[in-house]
C-alpha cells in the first residue's frame, strides 16, 4: 500500500512538473506574440506609407490581438 502511494505521489509530482513547464512555455509564447504585435504597430506608426494604404480594418486586427492576449 505505501509502495502504491509512493508511486502514484511521483506520477502526480511529475505530471504536475510537465503542466508546470508547458505553463511557462505558453507565457513566453505569450510575450512573444505581444512584442511582435507591438513591433508590427510601431513599424505602420513609424514607416513611410505615402504610397501604400495601410487599411483601418488590419490597425484594428492588431488592436484586438493585443486586447484578446492581454485578457488570456
């Protein structure tokens, strides 16, 4: 019975381990996607866009991808 519950205690702590780094890895993926929206927003607010029409419809893309990644 103890051997048992040894046992499953290490297949719990390991599992717990796993959601742990996968947790981690999803918050980096996270900051990723924020710091590419970011830059992607400064690239269209700092580039020099008198012959290309940037449309009002992909500024908002951005602005709700970084609300929708900023809520989760």
């Amino acid at each position: 019975m103890l051997i048992q519950n040894l046992k499953r205690f290490f297949e719990v702590k390991a599992g717990i381990e796993r959601i742990d780094e996968q947790i981690k890895e999803l918050k980096e993926d996270k900051k990723s996607y924020l710091e590419t929206l970011e830059n992607l927003e400064r690239e269209l607010n700092t580039d020099d866009l008198s012959d290309v029409q940037i449309s009002h419809g992909l500024k908002m893309s951005i602005e709700v991808a970084k609300k929708e990644a900023g809520n989760e």
